[in-house]
C-alpha cells in the first residue's frame, strides 16, 4: 500500500516536471530572439539585403538584394532575393510562420534555390516572424 501511494506520488510529481516548458517569450523579448535567430544563425541578410564590398547594407535591412553568386552548373535558380522586411509582400503573419517551419509558400509553392527550405520550429519562427515585422520596408522608388 505504502509502495502504491508513493508510485502516485512520484507519478504526480513526473507529470508536473514534464508540463514545464520554457517559458514563452513576449513583446520585446520575442523580438530580441528573432533578431539574433535572422542575423547570426539564419544568414538571411547575405541574400536578401544588397551587397556591399564590406557585407550587406544593413542599413536597409531585408529589403530586397541581387545575388552576388550563381551556381557552377545548370539548376533551377533564383537570382534575385525579394524583400522580407515588414513581412514579405502577400504574407500574413500566420503565414510567414508556417513558411519558416515548412519552406512551402501560402500557395503551395516552393521557393528556387538558394533559398534554403527551413524547418525552424514553432517558437523560433514565430521570433524571426516578429522581428522581421519590425524592419522598415524599402522607401517607394520616387
Ligand atoms: C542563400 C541565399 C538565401 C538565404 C540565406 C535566405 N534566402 Fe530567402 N530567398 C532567397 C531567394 C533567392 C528567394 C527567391 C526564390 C524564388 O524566387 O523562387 C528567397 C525567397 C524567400 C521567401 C519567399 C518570398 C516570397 O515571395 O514568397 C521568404 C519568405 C524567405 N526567402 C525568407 C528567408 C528568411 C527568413 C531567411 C533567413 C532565415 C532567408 N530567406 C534566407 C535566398 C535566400
């Protein structure tokens, strides 16, 4: 008897441990990770910001950049990078979030190469999606 309450016990306590996740991250914070997620882990700016001789000009950050590099033999290949900042053009948010954990547009398509087909999760999509969300939109051409 003494042995079954303390199985129950132990089985109480697991089942708390095991509901415990990190907590969520909000507002400013959430932000903050998709900054570090979109510009030291991802590497979006080398395609989708224009090229500098010293490195993408981060002054107009993901709006929109022509590659400076090709493939060495015939492929399917895109060699323009579209603009991302606000959210790319006919995303919602839901959408740009389920893109980054899938790599498939909300038609149904996929993007050429080279963009690469992430498969981030929930959480750190929805950090790139609301930092990117943040970046000033490429002024329109006068
Ligand atoms: C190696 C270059 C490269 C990198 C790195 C890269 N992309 Fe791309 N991305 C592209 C190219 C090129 C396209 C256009 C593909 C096409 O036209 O089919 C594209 C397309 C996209 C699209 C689809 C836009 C649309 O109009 O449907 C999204 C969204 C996107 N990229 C987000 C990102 C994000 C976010 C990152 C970083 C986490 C990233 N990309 C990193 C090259 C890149």
């Amino acid at each position: 008897m003494r042995s079954l309450v303390m199985g129950a016990l132990a089985c109480a306590f697991l089942a708390a441990c095991a509901q415990q996740e990190p907590a969520q991250l909000t507002g400013a914070a959430l932000v903050e990770r998709g900054e570090y997620l979109v510009n030291n882990i991802g590497g979006c700016n080398d395609c989708h910001t224009a090229m500098t001789p010293q490195g993408p000009d981060m002054a107009h950050a993901l709006q929109g950049g022509t590659l400076i590099f090709q493939p060495m033999i015939e492929m399917p290949w895109a060699p323009y990078a579209p603009p991302l900042a606000g959210l790319p053009a006919g995303y919602t948010e839901e959408q740009f979030v389920a893109f980054m954990q899938t790599g498939v547009r909300p038609d149904g398509s996929r993007p050429l190469p080279p963009m690469p087909p992430f498969r981030l999760n929930e959480a750190d999509a929805r950090a790139m999606a609301a930092y990117i969300a943040t970046l000033p939109q490429a002024s329109p051409a006068q």
